[in-house]
C-alpha cells in the first residue's frame, strides 16, 4: 500500500480509466498531459536520491541543440544502480560533495527533481568529456557564454569537479 492505495485498488483504477500507469509505481490522472521533461519527472520519481545530470542537464537549461534519448543520472559513488523500468537511463557516478553542491531543485509535474545548475553542467560536460564528447562541452561552453552567465560561477563549479585546468584554455579560447 503505497500513499494510502492498495494495489488492487490502483488495478481497478487503471482498468475504469480513472488512471494511466505512466511507469512502475507510478500513476497519473486520466486525461494528464505531459510536459516536456516528462521523462525526468518520470526517471527521477523512479530514482529520488538522483541528479540529473550531463545531456540531460543540458536539456533541461536549453544550453544544447541535442536531444538525448535517455535520461542523464547521477547516484552516488557506492550507491546500487537503479533498475528501472522501461525508462532509457544512463546512470554516472558522482562523489557525495558533487551529488550536493551546485545542484537546484526544481518541480516538475508535481516531482522534486534536482538538476546540476547551469555552471555545474558545462563543468560536469568537461569531466565526462570523454563519454559525451568534447563538442557536445565545447557547445555547452559557447552557449553559456553566449548568455552572458558569470564566469565566476563556471569557475566555482569547475573546482567542486576538479576540471579548472581542463576548462582553463577553452575558457581563455572562447572569452578572447
């Protein structure tokens, strides 16, 4: 029995059509129409302890002209990967101080999701460049730039990753 339903009870809901089972333990009204990162509401309500992260990130804050088909991850270092049901997740493991710092919370179809802010994404972008690839940092570099967010921020965030030499001549690169 989960928020005062029994399973039984749900069944005979999905059955009348007063609810959609969108994914495993999880159900919206009839008649709900998803947003755009319906899919991260979705994977997160599956995951709570998770960020999401890298591509997804990216998404999220508009700073990428790419769109991922799965959904971006972040567990703990020591955390057991999360099987998920039916969702296309790619799971990265992150140290507890990145799982905390630079992180926003955001609502999302009634989901509190948390997403690497903006600066922590692009920093996020430059560690994992070797699994995203370094056009996908370059670009999330050039559109962060490009909206005239604080340098100091990207800084920060380069630190708590421990890419600040990595990022150092792209920075100098793209603000020349």
């Amino acid at each position: 029995m989960a928020g005062g339903t029994t399973r039984v009870a749900l069944s005979r809901l999905v059955q009348q059509g007063a609810l959609l089972r969108v994914g495993r333990g999880i159900y919206a009204r009839a008649g709900f129409s998803p947003t755009e990162h319906h899919g991260l509401a979705v994977a997160v309500a599956q995951v709570p302890s998770a960020v999401v992260c890298l591509l997804s990130a990216l998404q999220f804050h508009r700073l990428t002209t790419q769109a991922p088909f799965e959904v971006w991850l972040a567990v703990g270092g020591k955390a057991r990967k999360p099987a998920l049901d039916g969702s296309a997740v790619r799971v990265v493991r992150f140290s507890d101080r990145a799982l905390t710092e630079g992180v926003e919370v955001h609502q999302i179809e009634g989901v509190r999701v948390r997403v690497t802010s903006v600066a922590r994404t692009v920093a996020d972008c430059f560690k994992y460049r070797n699994k995203i690839g370094l056009d996908v940092a370059l670009e999330a570099l050039k559109e962060y730039r490009r909206s005239r967010r604080s340098i100091d921020d990207l800084v920060r965030a380069a630190r708590i990753v421990r890419v600040e030499n990595v990022m150092r001549p792209y920075l100098e690169a793209v603000a020349a």
